[in-house]
C-alpha cells in the first residue's frame, strides 16, 4: 500500500502556508519549487516544506487536509513547532 502525506509549504520569512496532500512528498515539493505546484504557491512563492504527516489511507489524509485547512495560522505554527521547532526547511 502508497503513503499519502499532508504537508505544509512556507516562504522564506514563514508568513504564509500552504497545505496539501500527496502520494509522492518529493515529486510535489519539486514541483513546487519549479513552480509547477499551485498558482497560490507560486504567486507566495511557497517553496520550503515545513512540516509533513504521513499516511497509510488517502481518505485520511484528504481528511486531516481540510481539518488543517480551517485551522487558525497560530495553530498551524503550534503543530509545526512540536517537530520543527525552528520552523527549518526539512528534508524529504
């Protein structure tokens, strides 16, 4: 069975977030950073993965993705903060 992930792209000042899912984390950050992700990604130039959950069932991710979505940003940074402390662009 295919991973699916929810993940957070930011700038470089992390003033903005984007969250999405996927079944490859490494393809869709590249696109990203080409700016082939979203129009919303390129326009902020959300390019540095911050944060990323991982899943066995795509429903779930779908599910965590749009419960994400309606979050507060302080919450948002909160959730990142608990495994990126210092909001560092993280490796995929």
């Amino acid at each position: 069975m295919e991973n699916s992930y929810v993940y957070i792209m930011t700038n470089k000042y992390r003033t903005t977030f984007y969250i999405g899912v996927t079944s490859n984390l490494s393809k869709r950050v590249v696109e990203h950073q080409m700016g082939n992700g979203s129009k919303f990604t390129k326009k902020y130039n959300l390019v540095e993965l911050i944060y990323y959950e991982t899943y066995s069932d795509i429903e779930q991710a779908i599910a965590r993705e749009k419960q994400l979505k309606n979050w507060r940003h302080e919450w948002k940074i909160n959730l990142i903060k608990k495994t990126n402390p210092k909001l560092k662009t993280l490796d995929y």
